[in-house]
C-alpha cells in the first residue's frame, strides 16, 4: 500500500534532476499568477547586483571552445586589458570563452561577472567570477546582458551566440536601445555568415537596409577591440556607421528609460478588417 512516502527507487536514474527549491515554489503556489513574482525575483536581484558594477561589456562565445583554443586565449587577454581599464566584464558565466573572458578579467583583479542559467543538463559556472547569479529565465537573464552592457564582444559560438548577435542588431536597428558597438572577433568564422546577410539580406533580397551591415565590426585584433570599446566609453564613435537619430517625440517615446531601453510609440489600434466576401 502507499503510505504517501516518495519511492526513490522507483525513479529513473538517468533523468536530469530538478532544481527541488523551485519545485517546490511551483507546488505551493500552483498559479499562473505566482509564476510572476519568480520572474519579478529574478530582476530585481539582477539589477540590485548590477547596479553597483555599472556599465560593463558583455563577452559571448561558445561553451565549448577548450582552454588551448587560439580564441580561448584571445578571450582571456581581451578582458585582461578591460580589466586594466576598470571596464567590467560580462558573462553567461559557463565553460569555453565564458570561462576565458571571467578569468582574463578575473586574473588581472578586475570585475568578472557570470550570468548563469540553470538549464536540464547540469553546468557547473565556472570559478572566475567576483558576482555570480544564477537565472532560471533566459528573457531575465537577457535583460541583464543589454542593460549593463556598453558593449558586445562576440567570439565564435553556436546557437546562443548567434541569437545575442541578431538581437543586438535588432535592438540597434530598431532603435530600442542606444547604439553601441557590437564586435564580431575571428574574421575565419564570422566572413561566412557575413558574406551570406551581404549578398542574400541586403543585395538579393533586400530585407535589411544598406547600411545596416555597418551596426558591428569585424576584427582579429584585440588592440582595435579593446580601441573600439574604449572609445565608446569614452564618448566617441568608433563603428562604421552610426545609426539615425529618432525623431524628438512627445513625452517619453524617445527618452531611454531605466530597463534600458526606448518605450516608443504604441501601434494605432485599427478596427476589424472588413470581408468584402462574407455573405451578409
């Protein structure tokens, strides 16, 4: 008979644990409406810990680029120099060119931030992190890495890299956030990618506008990284183009607010779209 006791033998071994703290939040709770004050606790330790760091520059890269790697170390001496600026360093706080970029910064006695996940699979942040945080919402974590950000570093990386590129490039082009510089490190693995939004995005196809390939660089120097970063910390305009000025807008459309980003202007609310062909 059950006595309401949890069989431990009866679970499968090879499935991913869960975080239990959380699991049993979700129980106790059991609302949609709670799910929100998790979120709201993930933002609010976000940006009351970042805070006090200020404006830093995100580093991403793959998680799995191996310590003797060429961008492994080029990670590494890149935010080393930050570090010697006093430019703190942002991380999604894993292996690979996360943990080359918190340990070049972390070595040289600068700030060396992690922003950690917690995803099924287990990954262990890596030890070179000053602040460490830990996020079960990949859009909360995001937020962190724009707001505090003054610049992005991209080493080559997967899917993950790839998604904080483009939407950096949309946050830039759509004039939500302030530009910054976004730098694309490793001309071998970025060309490809890059000759691709050229040729089919901008020339064949003409979803992007002419100019927008001028919203990042690409670089196999750290010098001119740390030039441009620098640069933009120091007030001036290091990228290829600069993005328009929005227009001066009523109120606040146009005002950066303290998530870090534009508000804009609302959509106008349209009717329902009339069906000449419906039968009356």
């Amino acid at each position: 008979m059950n006595n309401g006791n949890r069989n431990d033998s009866n679970q499968n071994p090879h499935q991913p644990q869960t975080n239990s703290h959380y699991g049993d939040f979700e129980r106790a709770m059991g609302s949609e409406a709670w799910r929100v004050l998790r979120i709201v606790g993930e933002f609010v330790e976000g940006f009351e810990t970042l805070a006090e760091i200020g404006s830093a520059v995100t580093v991403f890269g793959s998680a799995r680029t191996e310590p003797h790697d060429p961008y492994y170390e080029a990670a590494a001496a890149f935010t080393a120099r930050l570090a010697q600026l006093n430019i703190p360093v942002l991380t999604g706080g894993g292996p690979g060119i996360m943990e080359a970029a918190n340990k070049g910064a972390y070595q040289a006695g600068g700030v060396s931030v992690g922003l950690n996940i917690s995803l099924p699979m287990e990954q262990d942040p890596n030890p070179y992190q000053t602040h460490e945080l830990t996020f079960n919402y990949f859009f909360c974590r995001k937020v962190m890495f724009v707001k505090y950000a003054k610049a992005f570093v991209i080493f080559p990386g997967g899917f993950g890299t790839m998604d904080e590129f483009f939407e950096s490039l949309t946050l830039i082009q759509t004039l939500k956030i302030e530009p910054f510089p976004v730098v694309c490190y490793g001309t071998k693995f970025w060309s490809g990618l890059i000759d691709w939004m050229r040729h089919s995005m901008r020339d064949k196809f003409k979803t992007i506008g002419g100019d927008d390939l001028g919203l990042f660089r690409m670089t196999d120097d750290i010098d001119e990284a740390v030039e441009i970063v620098q640069g933009h910390f120091a007030g001036e305009s290091m990228m290829d183009t600069t993005p328009p000025t929005p227009p001066k807008l009523p109120g606040a459309g146009g005002v950066r607010t303290a998530e870090g980003t534009r508000p804009g202007i609302h959509p106008h609310k349209r009717g329902p779209r009339r069906n000449d062909n419906k039968n009356e």
